[in-house]
C-alpha cells in the first residue's frame, strides 16, 4: 500500500497541480501515427501570448547524453541535464534554497543546480555567481540552487540550463520551426478553468501558425491533434515518444492492490481460523460462566474484547516488521518510501481500522454463537459442532489455497516472460558491446583516427561509429519512396551508421550489400529493413530510390541492401520502418566489440588509450546489454515485487496451526492433516486459479 500511495501521489506536490497541463500530440502523416510529448518550438511562448487562459508556458529539452562538468579540477560526466524556459520556476513548486527563481533562467549561459550537485562541485561553498565549464567549450554562471526533486516527480534533473542558450548551439533554427516537435510544453491554466475548451481551440491555433488551412492539411494526409495531459496523470497513464523518462503503468497499481488486498485476505483467514478453533474448545468454559451468573452481554464484551486485543498486538506487531524490511523493499523497488511520515497517515488509520474490523469479524463467531448455548447442554456434554466448525474451516483454506496457487501460477508465467525476452532473437548481438559518447571529441578527432586508435587494442574486435544504438529513440525524417507522391512523405527512422556498424551489431543483411569504405559513391546509398520493404510493397528493393527530405536530386538514395529486422526499442512497440545511411556528421557514438575474456584487462586498456587522446576528458562508457534492459526496469521491478508477494502469501498460508504448536505436531503432520489429506482442497483451488489468472489477463 505504502508503494501504491507512492505511485498515485506523483507531481501532487505541486502547488498548483490541478492547472498544470502539458502538451502532447497525436500525429497522422498519411498512413504514419505518432503519439508525442513534445511540440514545436514556438508553440510555448506563442499559445501563452494568444490565450489569457495561459497564465505560463515553459518549454523544456532533455540532454540526451551525459556532459563533462568541470569546476577548478573537479570533473564529472553529469546526467540529468534539462533545458528550461524562464516560466520552470511559476510553474513547477521546486523549493530554491538560493539565488532568485523569476530570474536564474532569464539569460544566456544560466545553470541552475540541485542541492547534491552543488555540494558535489563547491562543498559546501556558496556557488551564486561561480562560472563552471560546459563540455570544456562553454562557460555557465550558477544562477541558483534548488532542492533534488522529489521521487514522486515524474521530472528529474541534476542542472537545468536557460533554454535561451540553446540560440548559440547546433541546430538552433529548431527554436523558430513549426513543423519540427521538438520540446516538452507544460503551461498552467486560471484556476478551475476547463482544459477542453483550450484543446478545442488549438488544432486551427497550429495551423494557423504554419501558415496552412487545417483542411489543406488533412487533404495532404496531415493531422495534428494536439491535447492537454494533466501533470499528475502523466507518470501512470502516459507511455508517449519523446517522454522524459520511462513512465509506470495504471496497471502495475492495479496488479499491486489486488494482490496486498488479497494478502490481507489471506492473512484475516488464518486469524479467523485460529480464533474459530480456539472458541469451539472454550464451550465448558461459557458453559461455567453461565452457570456463576455471567449474562449473554458480558460474553460477548468479553470475546470481541479478546478479538480486538489480538488484533491491535497484531497490527503493532506488523508495523514494526514493515519497518524493519522496508530498507530490504526499497531496494527492491528502487523508492526511499518511509512508514511513519506524513503522508503515510492516512495509511497508518486504515491499518487500525481494518484491524478493528478484523477483530470484530473473528470474534463475531466466539462472541454470539457460543454465548448462546444452553449452560445444561455444555456441561453435560451433548453439544457437538465439530462437523460444522471443521465445514467452515475448510471452506476458508480452500479459498487461501486458491489465492496462493493464482499467485504463484501468475508469478510464473512473469518469469517465463523475462526469460522468452532475454532469450528472444531481437536481430543484433547486445552481449558484449560497449558504447562510448564523442560529445565533443568528435569534432576534435576525426572519425577514422578514432576507430583506428581503438581497434589497435587487441581485446577490441570491431568499431563503429553512429548516431544511434539499439534502445535509444531513433530520429524521424519526412521520406518519399520511390513510386509515392513526393508532396505525402512518410516518417522513417533514420540511423547514421559507418561501413562496420552491420557487422559491429551482429546484424543479417539478406540481400543486397554492405556499405563499403573503398566506394566513395557509397555516400549516396542506403539500407533499409525487412518492415520498410514490406510497406513500400517491394519484393526486391535493391535499386530503388527513396528522397530523405524534400524531393530534390540531391536527396535522392539508392538502396543496395536489405537488413533484416531488429528490435531497437522495447518488444512492446512494434518494429519501425529504418533506414541506414553514412552520415559522419550525424555519428557521435563509438559501438565497440570486445573479447569476453579479461573483461577488466579490456577497461583499462581503453581508459589508457582514451587518456593519451583526451587527457582533461574521463573515459566514459556503457554496456548496451545493461542500457537495453533498461527498457523493462518497470517489468523487471513488478516481476521481482510479485515473486515476493507470491511467497509470502504461500508462506501466510502455509502457517502452522495453532493446535500443531500446542500438540509439537511435525510440520509434515500438519500439513498432511490440514492441506492434503483432503484431496478437493488441493484440486479445486489449483483448477480455479489457473483460470483465474487467464480471466484476469496475467497471460
């Protein structure tokens, strides 16, 4: 419950939560749709100086790479890194703790840092003012410093840098072009003011503002209808390209309440079952204190009273081990949840009521069945409720079972999944592959150079350099196939790649050919994958032509080889149409393939050579093995919390009886008298919850 809180309360902390929304599209170009998070580069400021309903609008871009902070002699490769518009600060409720938030953003070469990064760089010394280096290019002035975002931020950022510095970097016409979805739009309406009425009003905003008739544009196959996500739905409900971060899933909280839910189920069946068995043997005893006067009243203050006492030592009981393994559950999640705070009260009151009603639902039984009974009949012995407490009693460890055997199976076949996908065939070979980011020694050194300087290094098999590796988010570009209207372009990924990209990878051409370094007409010829060919209708694409951007001759490509398909993102999106080109400009990443022997041997190595190139630069580099399971860090924490979960509900259930304990029966004894010895209590359960979990989706 306490991780379900945690994922429903994302960006509530907000002070304006309620009115802040962000801009996102969906996207038809002809037959392409795209579900983005972004939108263009003028929409911010524009949609705020059109609609007073706009109180702000801040844009925002993620760095999509580490870069090399430097103060005096303290270097590190930062990640985290957000370009932001002057508006953050009004919009987002993100504590400063110095400098001024109207104005840290306002100019060119502005740096605004968390709490731990700054103590990292200055140690405790005041950073206002102090100029720190940017990629060993730029100078930056630290404007302000402000709190590390909460956990339950769907934002995160370690440097937010004046998104007004952006002007002076590569690429800039981005910031003034309509057609180009670029940047995060977050905006914060009036209070209480409707957000549909603004949708309403932007498709025919936009395309007035790319100068086009919103009809003329759906004639062309083009739609864009943009809407307004709200900030506190963002982190469960929205799973869009261009996002921030990978988001959780509505789902997962659903899954998790089910099972805690039936985790207390469990746990209240036993505690009913063992407060059912011990009443049944206190008959005599309710029978005596008739006789001495005792009225109904009183036994049934005195067994509720009982219940509830269990109850409450329970709950303590419970609370102080929740406390003890929440660190070993933090862990697991990858979360800082605490018990005993604030905003867990709420929680702690739901405990001790569920734990009043667990008590009066055990002693309902004990408190009016036997207070009833005839003293007479009791002391004499000519009371028997065996057959009907033994009826109950199984009636409820058939339902435990049933619970247990649904969770294990559903356990299972998560694990069975991990397994197919880490097993899968995804078309390129992750296993031993390191990638290294140029930034900006790539203009320093040229490609070659690099290539040749690594692979001089005898554990290194092979060396590429591109744009892009598997699980990162590929850039789209308008193409035109040869055959289509060259005014309806489709959207294409598109992959700067060398001559050894294809072979660096692992990956299969089918037909056709490499790229090859001793052809300088290369520089014109392209690759393409199996699910491009398949949309173009081409049953043999060597030879054709596709135009990358506008129809013109110099655009034109010629395709020489086909590459057979691979996953680049998560197996739950389907395979993109691709095409692979030489482009140098564009290649900023170094995929290299090593040896698996003396893996450590290899490292140093590399850091040895990578300091004789860039000696003021640290080495920095990644697996992509680890970088593409990233893509189900969510999947792999559920499966992990859910094989937890499974075992304590079948440990719950498989609890030793409290008569076991009193008698010092074996386990194997009480289990075979309890679980087995019934057959239907095994087969029934098990028959169930198979179905269950089909019914419940976990197939």
């Amino acid at each position: 419950m306490l991780y379900v809180g945690d994922e429903l309360s994302y960006d509530s902390f907000h002070e304006h939560s309620d009115d802040i929304y962000r801009v996102a599209f969906e996207a038809r170009i002809m037959d392409d749709f795209l579900d983005v998070a972004v939108s263009a580069g003028p929409f911010a400021p524009a949609i705020e100086a059109a609609f007073p309903e706009v109180l702000d609008a801040t844009r925002m871009e993620a760095e999509k790479e580490s870069v090399l902070i430097s103060y005096g002699n303290r270097k590190f490769y930062e990640n985290k890194l957000l370009y932001a518009d002057t508006g953050f600060f009004s919009i987002f409720s993100f504590n400063f703790l110095r400098g001024n938030p109207a104005s840290a953003l306002t100019h060119k070469y502005s740096m605004v840092l968390t709490e731990t990064t700054a103590k990292k760089y200055f140690h405790g010394l005041d950073p206002i003012g102090k100029i720190v280096r940017f990629n060993e290019r730029y100078n930056f002035m630290v404007t302000g410093v402000v709190e590390d975002p909460p956990e339950n931020s769907h934002i995160h950022f370690n440097l937010i840098v004046s998104f007004i510095t952006l002007e002076d970097f590569p690429f800039s016409e981005r910031l003034e072009a309509w057609g180009s979805l670029n940047f995060l739009t977050y905006i914060r309406l009036v209070e209480g003011f409707d957000p549909d009425i603004l949708q309403d009003k932007l498709p025919v905003f936009i395309a007035d503002r790319m100068g086009e008739n919103i009809d003329t544009l759906a004639a062309r196959g083009i739609i864009f209808n943009p809407y307004l996500q709200k900030v506190t739905d963002i982190h469960l409900h929205s799973h869009l390209l261009g996002e921030l971060e990978p988001n959780s899933d509505v789902s997962y909280i659903y899954i998790f309440s089910a099972v805690a839910f039936f985790l207390l189920i469990i746990a209240c069946i036993n505690f009913v079952n063992l407060s059912t068995a011990r009443s049944a043997k206190r008959a005599k005893e309710v029978g005596l204190r008739k006789t001495l006067g005792a009225d109904k009243s009183d036994l049934i203050i005195q067994f509720l009273g009982e219940s509830l006492m269990l109850a409450f030592i329970a709950l303590v009981i419970a609370l102080l081990v929740i406390e003890f393994v929440l660190p070993t559950f933090n862990d697991l999640t990858q979360k800082h949840l605490e018990l005993f705070s604030n905003a867990n009260w709420p929680i702690i009151i739901f405990f001790i009521m569920f734990a009043i009603s667990v008590g009066v639902l055990a002693g309902i039984y004990p408190a009016f069945y036997l207070s009833s009974f005839r003293p007479v009949s009791v002391l004499k012995g000519h009371l028997h409720i065996g057959a009907r407490r033994s009826l109950f009693r199984n009636a409820l460890v058939v339902f435990q079972f049933f619970i247990s055997v649904a969770l294990i199976i559903s356990t299972s076949v998560i694990i069975r999944q991990f397994n197919y996908i880490k097993n899968l065939n995804l078309g390129f070979d992750k296993e031993q592959v390191m990638i290294v980011p140029l930034r900006e020694t790539r203009a320093n050194i040229p490609a070659d150079v690099l290539k040749n300087a690594f692979m001089s290094v005898p554990q290194v098999k092979s060396v590429s350099i591109s744009s892009n590796y598997p699980g990162t988010q590929l850039g789209k570009w308008g193409c035109s196939p040869e055959g289509v209207d060259g005014s309806l372009q489709w959207v294409i990924a598109l992959v700067a790649v060398d001559e050894n990209y294809i072979n660096t990878l692992g990956m299969e051409i089918l037909e056709g050919r490499n790229f090859s370094v001793y052809d300088d007409s290369d520089c014109k010829v392209i690759l393409i994958n199996e699910t491009l060919c398949a949309k173009a209708g081409w049953k043999d694409p060597i030879g054709k032509r596709i135009y990358i951007g506008d129809s013109e001759d110099e655009n034109r490509h010629t395709i020489i080889g086909l590459v057979k398909d691979c996953h680049f993102s998560s197996l739950k999106e389907p395979i993109e149409p691709m095409i692979f080109i030489i482009d140098d400009e564009m290649s900023n990443k170094l995929i290299i393939r090593v040896d698996a022997g003396e893996v450590q041997k290899t490292l140093d190595d590399l850091d040895g050579l990578w300091d004789r190139l860039e000696p003021n630069k640290p080495f920095d580099y990644f697996f992509l093995d680890q970088s593409f399971g990233e893509l189900y860090e969510n999947e792999q924490r559920l499966s992990r919390i859910f094989a937890y979960l499974a075992v304590w509900a079948f440990l719950i259930y498989c609890r030793a009886k409290d008569e076991g304990d009193r008698h010092k029966k074996s386990i194997w004894r009480i289990y075979s008298k309890y679980h087995l010895s019934p057959f239907i209590q095994f087969h029934h359960p098990c028959t169930c919850g198979k179905p269950a979990c089909l019914a419940g989706g976990i197939f």
